[in-house]
C-alpha cells in the first residue's frame, strides 16, 4: 500500500479521526495554556512592578500606618492600638483600622496598586513573640517613583506624630526600640548651666555634624564622644536631653550593667543605633571600675555583666566600631573611671558639671519669676550661697517648686536647701 493510500484510508477511519479531534483539542489547550502562563509570566516581568516589605525593615510599619490613614477599599481589617501622651501628661487611646492578613486594592494617584498582607505561620520572631509578616504592592507599569513616592510619604507622616518631640529608645536583644512616649522637646535654656559650658558644648556638637567631610579628607573617624562628670542633681542628664531636642535627635539610653549585654550585642548596638541618635551611657562608672583601684583593693577586675572592659574600648573606637556615632557618658566619680575609656579618642571633650553658681542661681531665680528684678536673683543668691556653698540644681529646684508664686519666700526660707 502506497503512502497516499494510507493517508486516504485513515482519513475514512471514524475511529482514528475522533482521537485526532480529541488529541488536537487536547494539544491546543495545553499550548494555548501554557501560552498563556507563558504571557503573564512576561507581562508581569516587564510590565509590572512589584515592591516587597518585610515586618522587620523599619518601613514596614510606617507603610501599614499610611496604608490605614489613605484607606483601602476593603471590610476585612486588623486594629492596631496606640497611645498618645499631651503636653500635661494625659495618655489618650487611639484605635487605627489598618488591612488584615490578604489581598487588598487601592487608587494612588493614576496606579491601582495591590496590596498583599502574608503572615508567616511557621517562623515567628524571637525577640517579640510575633509572627514574621510581608507586605507586597503590586502595580501595572515599569516606573520605580511610584513606590519611592509612597515610602516617602508614609516616613513623612511617622515623623509627624514624633515632631516637636524627642524619642527615648532602650535596647532589647540584638535591636533599638522606642521606650515610653515620646517626649515633648526641653529648651535648651532650660537647663541653666555655668558660663558658657552650655553653647562650649553646642557648638563643639553643631560643628562635628556639620562638618563630616573635613574628617574623612583628612582620614580621621567621623564620631564624637563627650563625657560629662560632676555631683549629682547638677543637670547632667536633663542637658543631654535639651540637646537632643534642640538638635531634634533622639536618645538611645544602654545600661552597660545589663546581665545580657556581652561585648558582641554591644558592638552590635552601637552599629545598628538609629540615625541622628545620641547613645547615652548613663553612670558608667556603675559598671566599670578603674583597674588601678580594682587592684588596689585586692579585688580582681570584673564587670556587672559579660562585657568586659576591653569590648568596650573595642566597640568605642576598634577597627569595626561604627562611624558617625555621637556618644555621651556621664558619671558622678570621675577618679573611678580607668584612663583608658577617657583618652582622646574615645572621649573627645570632657566637661565638669558642678554644683550651681552665683550665676546659675541668678538664671534659674529670673526664670521661676521672670517678673522680678536682677537686684533680687542677685540677693537669693547671696542668701544661698552663705547657707550652703554645695548646692545643687536640682535642690534650687525643689525649693522653687514649693514656692511657685512666692519668690520673696524662696529668699526668707532659703535655709531649708540643707533638707532638699
């Protein structure tokens, strides 16, 4: 049999021209199929853009706060509770209705974008206890700005419920995260220090933020550390906090006694610290004793917790210490410290804050009662001053407060500073 007889007789077979109906539909749809996965694999590489935010990038919640304040269309929601705290110290409740775990859509501008919420069920993070989440946005187009517009706005927005505030962050494991409320801004003449210490140390600051490229010009390492020293209740503590608002930064206060603080998460800290951030080492002779006096007492040298004096110096200034980091230590007992932690280097600038002056009296007497002459600051502080020449601020104070309205008091009851 020739090959066109064969072709003739399978065309006349009813049975071979029903599987071959049925293979080419079968054919084409697989191919139109794949075709199809094929197309949209394309489309959505080259005609779509997608953004991925994971739960532990710091935009990730600054992006569900945006995302909750535009409101997307939709009637399946999470609430996220926060609190707010006024000027006068009211802490208010405030409910915000933010997307739920799922697929969400809403208009920006001339982008419909997608918004998918994905919880992982099986990884949950350590540190807090919660599940690890993702945010997706999904738009038609091939243009990135849309994404950087949105973040932008949604960081702008954050930093609107901080503004005019300063943020007190605290270390917990292996990253930074805000302590409290945010606290509203102290003027930085409001702390009343001696003559020119305070704009001495402002104006050593400004100039160090200021200037970054004069110190990588000349290959010296961009950060800053100052330690103030001095009794206590002198105003240490409240000044950095003054500074802090007044160079709108924000505090990171690490207790170098944490039992869990080991030399490792210490370097870590200081390198993950968030940006325009004051690290404040607060009483930091607490943890660390100078090894001269250690060894003088017959005491071998340790600290409060695993980290060690040398991690420390390492994580102050070693080779894989962090750069534009401004660090303030304070202490109440300079001579215990070691001379190690304060050299040039590791301290740049020190400054003694000490018990208040005819100067600082004066100042605080015309800020308490602005309406009273300088003939009367002048005679509280001569009162003062004659019944006790170690007074500090935080007495003065004390005493202020109990007479709010009375500044001729404050003069004839001066006495009772000794019991403050």
């Amino acid at each position: 049999m020739g090959i066109t007889a064969l072709i003739d007789y399978l065309k006349d077979n009813p049975y071979f021209g029903a599987g071959a109906g049925l293979f080419g539909v079968g054919m084409a749809a697989a191919v139109g199929r794949k075709s199809a996965q094929m197309g949209m694999i394309v489309f959505r590489r080259h005609c779509m853009i997608t953004l991925e935010v994971p739960s532990k990038d710091k935009s990730y919640y600054w992006l569900l706060q945006w995302i909750s304040v535009r409101g997307t269309k939709t009637q399946h929601l999470s609430v996220e509770t926060s609190f707010h705290q006024s000027d006068s110290g009211r802490i208010t409740t405030k409910y915000d209705f933010i997307p739920s775990p799922g697929s969400h859509f809403f208009r920006y501008k001339n982008y419909w974008i997608r918004v998918d919420r994905n919880r992982e069920k099986q990884m949950v993070d350590i540190n807090r206890g919660v599940p690890f989440e993702t945010v997706t946005l999904t738009s038609i187009g091939r243009k990135r700005d849309v994404y950087f517009e949105i973040l932008e706005e949604a960081r702008s927005l954050a930093l609107q419920t901080q503004e005019g505030r300063t943020v007190m962050y605290t270390a917990v494991g292996p990253e930074w995260r805000p302590f409290g409320y945010p606290r509203r801004k102290r003027p930085i003449d409001s702390v009343v220090l001696d003559k020119a210490v305070s704009n001495k140390i402002l104006t050593d600051i400004k100039e160090f933020i200021g200037n970054p490229r004069w110190y990588m010009d000349r290959g010296i390492p961009y950060r800053r550390g100052y330690l103030l020293y001095g009794p206590p209740g002198c105003g240490k503590s409240s000044y950095i906090n003054a500074l802090a608002g007044e160079l709108d930064y924000c505090i990171c206060v690490l207790n170098l006694s944490e039992r869990g603080l080991s030399d490792d998460r210490l370097n870590h800290l200081l390198t993950m610290a968030p940006e325009q951030s004051i690290i404040l080492l607060e009483d930091i002779d607490a943890a660390f004793v100078s090894r001269d006096i250690s060894a003088e007492s017959n005491v071998a040298y340790q600290g409060l917790s695993r980290l060690t004096l040398s991690g420390l110096l390492n994580a102050l200034d070693g080779v894989a210490s962090a750069e534009a980091r401004i660090i303030f230590m304070t202490t109440n007992y300079v001579e215990r410290l070691d001379p190690a932690l304060i050299r040039p280097g590791r301290v740049d600038v020190k400054e003694k804050i000490d018990y208040a002056t005819d100067y600082q009296l004066q100042q605080m007497y015309l800020r308490f009662y602005p309406e009273e002459s300088q003939a009367m600051a002048e005679k509280f502080s001569k009162s003062a001053q004659d019944e006790n020449a170690k007074i500090s601020l935080a007495q003065v104070q004390g005493l202020f407060l109990q007479y709010k309205s009375e500044p001729q008091a404050v003069i004839d009851n001066v006495e009772q500073l000794k019991s403050l």
